[in-house]
C-alpha cells in the first residue's frame, strides 16, 4: 500500500480553506492509500499554530502516523544534502526540507506530496519519491 507523506506547503492551503487542494487529499483518501507525517512537517505545522486552527493542527500532528528519522546521522546527512544543493547552485530554503526528503526516501512505499520547488531541487541529489502538486 502506498503511503502519501503530506508536506507542509498542502496541510497550510488547507488549513486556510483551499478547496481545490482539499478536494485533492480527500480523492486520495478514498484511494487504498493512507497518509503519514513527519518530525519536521509536524514541527512546521505547530509552528503556525492559533486559536482558529488549533484543532485542525493536532489532528495533524497528533493523529497522522509519524516516520521516524531513518537513523541517528540524519541530521547530518540533511545537512550534507542542503550543502550539495548549494553546491549544485539549486539551493534550499531551509534545512528542514532536507530532513523530509530523507526521511521520504528511507521509506519505499512513501510518496511525498508537496507544492515547494525546494523538493523539485532535492529530487536529482536524493532518491525519494516526490509528486508536486503545483
């Protein structure tokens, strides 16, 4: 079964109502998938955390399976591949995308679903299976 690794850049259109995006994750749902989070896709999530969608948040981060780091050099090896992109001249925003590749990579059977060019530039210095939504 396919497991769907929702990043941050979706949960946070629909946590603000996009319909579209919405409507998307919920087809999938119906599908024999399921879907699954992460440290750092949590960690982004309760970082924009309000009164307004507080319970939508913990319904995230509290109530979706979570990875676990693929072993204890990960932050580490985020920190090689953020270098590498730099290196490439394809550089990442911020680390913590790094850290979601790896983690989407040591799991087969995960697909990372995005809307961030950042995993566009991870894809070719990193194997993981990513489809972008933009």
């Amino acid at each position: 079964m396919i497991r769907y690794l929702v990043d941050s850049s979706l949960w946070i259109p629909i946590l603000r109502g996009d319909a579209d995006v919405k409507q998307r994750l919920s087809m999938l749902a119906n599908s024999p998938a399921s879907f699954v989070t992460c440290g750092p896709v949590q960690a982004e999530l309760a970082a924009g955390r309000n009164e307004r969608n507080s319970r939508a948040i913990d319904a995230i981060v509290r109530g979706l399976p979570s990875l676990a780091l693929p072993s204890a050099d990960s932050f580490i090896h985020a920190g090689e591949l953020f270098a590498q992109a730099r290196a490439a001249r394809t550089p990442v925003r911020g680390i913590m995308d790094c850290l979601i590749a790896l983690i989407a990579g040591s799991h087969r059977d995960v697909i990372l679903i995005h809307r961030d060019k950042d995993f566009d530039s991870l894809g070719p210095l990193h194997d993981f299976g990513a489809e972008s939504w933009r």
